[in-house]
C-alpha cells in the first residue's frame, strides 16, 4: 500500500497526507502540532491563531527591532544580538529561514527585516548561525528632520491697510422690560425677608398634619 506524503508548511516536516489538517483561513496544510481549533470548530494554523488574538500593531513585525537600535545608536556602534533576544524584542518568533539561512539577514531593502536596520543606519555585519547571534553595526547616522516653524510675520499687502480704532458701545436707556424684571426681583426679595422676619425669636411653626390632630389649646389627653 502507497502512503501519501506531504510537508508541514509551518514546521516543514515531511509526514503523511492523512495527518496533515488545512487551515480554513490561508488554505495551507499543516500537522497536528502546528494547527488548533477555533471555538467554532474550524482548523486553524498557529499563525493564523496568533494574528486572530493578539493585537494590531503599527508598523511592520520588526518595527520594534528599529526603535531599539535607534536607543542603541546613542552609546555604542556594535552590538551582538543574540536569535532569542530579537524575538523577545519583536515580540514574536523568528521564521525559520532565519535559523537555517544566512540570506536571511542579507541587507537588503526588499525585505521587511532589512529595512528594519538598513532605514535606521545599522547593517548586518555577521551572522552565527551555530551560536545563533547577529552582529549590527551603525554605518550612518540617522538625520532628524525639525519642521521649520511657519512664518508669522505681517504680510505686506496686510500691512500697508489702515484701520480705524474701535469705538467703545454707547449703552442707552434699559428698556421697560428690564425695569419691570428688575422691580419683580425687589419685590422677591422684600417677601421673602418680611416673612422671615415674622417667625423671628420664635419656634418653628408647627407643620400641617400637627394642627389637624391637635388644637393649638388643647393638649392631647393621656391614657
């Protein structure tokens, strides 16, 4: 009996065909170890599964790999970075073209990863591919753009016109309006001091369910 087999996409492993499971969003087989499930049941690659979950980011993957050699730039012209330390600065695994191929680190713009060091003024100077190390050197330095402020200076044309100093509002007579509002709010006023004024030095008047139960001469009978 002829058994079938293919290679893992992600793994590159060579197994059976009967294995293998197709990832329902890139179309791509991959084995048992390199694919999962979703909560609705349909395959997925780990890569697709990471993208599904994490976050979006601004940039591309090894933006984070240009900031850092950017800080660098400030104290040194040579660094040696260890495979695992650029992972953990990316924030993701390296491909695996990067583990078995030297070309991989090619200073090259065509690539994501070259211009990740090539655009900030560093280049790959060697690769260890035993001890798993990149070691980056500064060739140029990175010029920083400043914006030129606008000039706010008076144009000619607006300069030359002449303007008449403002003249300040004559206010009339108030309205009749106003004089009745005003004379409303007096009023208000004078009410709500004279009633003020009759509970004065004396206790609180008693409330209105107090003068329904009771008369004010008599008092209550006790039992």
């Amino acid at each position: 009996m002829l058994l079938l087999k293919d290679e893992c996409s992600l793994c590159k492993r060579i197994v059976s065909s009967s294995v293998l499971r197709r990832c329902f969003r890139c179309g791509k087989l991959y084995c048992f170890d390199c694919s999962t499930f979703t909560q609705d049941g349909d395959i997925v690659c780990l890569n697709c599964a990471r993208r599904m979950v994490s976050p979006k980011k601004f940039g591309t993957k090894y933006s984070p790999l240009s900031r850092y050699l950017l800080r660098r730039a400030m104290f040194t012209d040579r660094i040696v970075l260890p495979f695992a330390e650029i992972e953990g600065i990316i924030g993701d695994n390296l491909p695996f073209g990067a583990v078995r191929d030297a070309e991989w680190w090619a200073n090259s713009r065509g690539s994501a990863q070259g211009r990740a060091w090539i655009d900030v003024g560093w280049r790959v100077h060697n690769v260890d591919l035993n001890k798993r190390t990149a070691t980056f050197i500064r060739v140029t330095e990175i010029e920083v753009k400043i914006k030129k402020r606008p000039d706010k200076s008076i144009p000619k044309t607006f300069a030359k016109k002449t303007f008449r100093p403002s003249r300040p509002k004559r206010r009339g007579p108030p309205s009749k309006t106003r004089l009745a509002r005003v004379q409303a709010r007096f009023r208000n006023v004078e009410r709500q001091s004279a009633s003020l004024q009759q509970h004065r030095g004396e206790f609180k008047p008693r409330p209105a369910h107090e003068k329904r139960l009771y008369k004010p001469e008599a008092e209550p009978s006790k039992q």
